[in-house]
C-alpha cells in the first residue's frame, strides 16, 4: 500500500509541479479527440495534431525553463 502511495504522491507531483506543461497536454490531447472525431476517415490526422501538438508543448516548455534559468544564473563554483 505504501508503494502505491507513493507513486500516485509522484504521479501528482508532476501535475503540480508545472501545471503549464500538464494543462497544455491536457489541451492537445482534448484537441486531438476532437480531430479524431470530425475527420474519423483520415485518422493519420489525429497523430499527426498530437505529435505537432505535443512537440510544441515540450519545446515551449524548454523555452520557459531556459528563459527563467536565465533570469537566476547560477554562482560559479570557485575551485
């Protein structure tokens, strides 16, 4: 029981975590149902708006995370 625990703690934590990243998921693969289910005859379109959509997000998101590791630059460590 403990393990299971602990794993849906992590499986929450990733949500949390960068609730951009998980809610823009969230929205392609909403948007992605949503092609699959007006154009059922093509369905290659449905993977390509989630491969598109979901290598946009991470690509924003690495965006973001380098912008704000930027803004806090590390000290140097001092040998």
């Amino acid at each position: 029981m403990t393990a299971l625990m602990r794993g849906f703690t992590e499986l929450l934590a990733l949500f949390v975590d960068d609730g951009w990243l998980a809610l823009a998921i969230v929205g392609v693969v909403a948007v992605t149902a949503l092609v699959a289910v007006l154009a059922p005859h093509v369905p290659v379109a449905a993977g390509i708006v989630l491969l598109v959509g979901c290598l946009g997000v991470l690509f924003g998101n690495v965006i973001r995370t380098r912008h704000r590791g930027s803004m806090h630059p590390t000290r140097s460590r001092i040998s």
